[in-house]
C-alpha cells in the first residue's frame, strides 16, 4: 500500500527490473527480486530558524505551495554535501536576505504534512542584523510576532517548536 508521501516507483534503478511491494523489516516496501534493491523512503533532512527579536519572533508567509498564505520560520532543504548548521545559515540567507548566526539547536521532529514528502526538521535559534528583504517569488511578507500572539495559519510544526522554545525559557 503506498503511503500519501510515497512515490510509487515502477521499475528498480540498479537493474531496470520491474519493483514489487513485499514485507521487509515488518514494512511493507518497493523492492528488486532481480538485485535486491530495496526503496527505504527515508525522510529528508530539512532546517528551520527561530530568531527571536525584543521578544518576538520573525517568521515568512510562503507565497507559494506548498502551504501557501502559512507562516513559517526561515529554512528548507539540507543539500547533499552540506552540513545541516551550514544549510539554515544559507537557507536564511536565500529567504530572508540576512546573514545569521547560529546558537544552538533547539529541536527536532518529523514533519508527516507535506506533500513533498516526510522530512525530519532540524531547527536552530540564531541571531540576525537588519531588516529581512525576501525572495518574493517565494514569500509574500515577513513579520516579528509575539510569542503569546502567532499568526492563526503556521505551517509544519514550526507553533509547536515556537510554544516549546517559549516553556524551555522560561523553566
């Protein structure tokens, strides 16, 4: 049974043999009877950024799916080769257009919600200069937003990370 965030390959990618679904690990998955490939559908690594000014925090209204006119705090995807602390500094550079440095991490967790798929969101607290100038083909405005008053539609976890980051200030 394919899951809503599984492709659903046809043919295996070592050998060319047509993939079938079988019990393995106790999971259903795609796999080659031929090679022996088997199609795990890890999630993706992705990060986020919180940055907290005079109280507040800043977050980015996405101007496209997925998720469109949702809140979300800066990141996206971990390229390949790059290390994850690396791939928040220049996603918030790319979405925010500010140079950041990073703190500490402050969670983690899977995101089972979009439709690109299951992604494990690696989320750090940093520090940022300046007045954030968007790439406006992907947000529509940005905004500082009080810990005790977010925006009702937050996409992925992100309230979730920002309710918990607030409780862990203040124990």
């Amino acid at each position: 049974m394919t899951s809503i965030f599984e492709k659903e390959y046809k043919y295996c990618p070592t050998c060319r043999e047509k993939l079938i679904r079988s019990t393995i690990d106790n999971k259903q998955l795609l796999n080659c009877k031929k090679c022996g490939f088997v199609f795990w559908n890890n999630p993706k690594p992705v990060v986020s950024t919180l940055i907290e000014k005079d109280g507040n925090v800043l977050m980015l209204k996405r101007a496209q799916e997925p998720f469109k006119g949702h809140w979300v705090l800066p990141g996206g995807f971990v390229d390949y080769d790059e290390e994850p602390e690396a791939a928040a500094i220049r996603e918030f550079k790319e979405e925010a257009g500010l140079n950041i440095q990073i703190e500490s991490v402050i969670s983690a967790y899977r995101i089972g919600n979009d439709p690109r798929g299951v992604h494990i969101d690696i989320v750090y607290v940093g520090r940022a200069g300046g007045k954030p100038k968007l790439d406006a083909k992907d947000f529509a405005k940005y905004g500082y937003f009080p810990l005790d008053r977010l925006p009702d539609k937050i996409a992925y976890k992100h309230r979730e990370v920002i309710i918990n980051w607030r409780k862990w200030l203040h124990e």
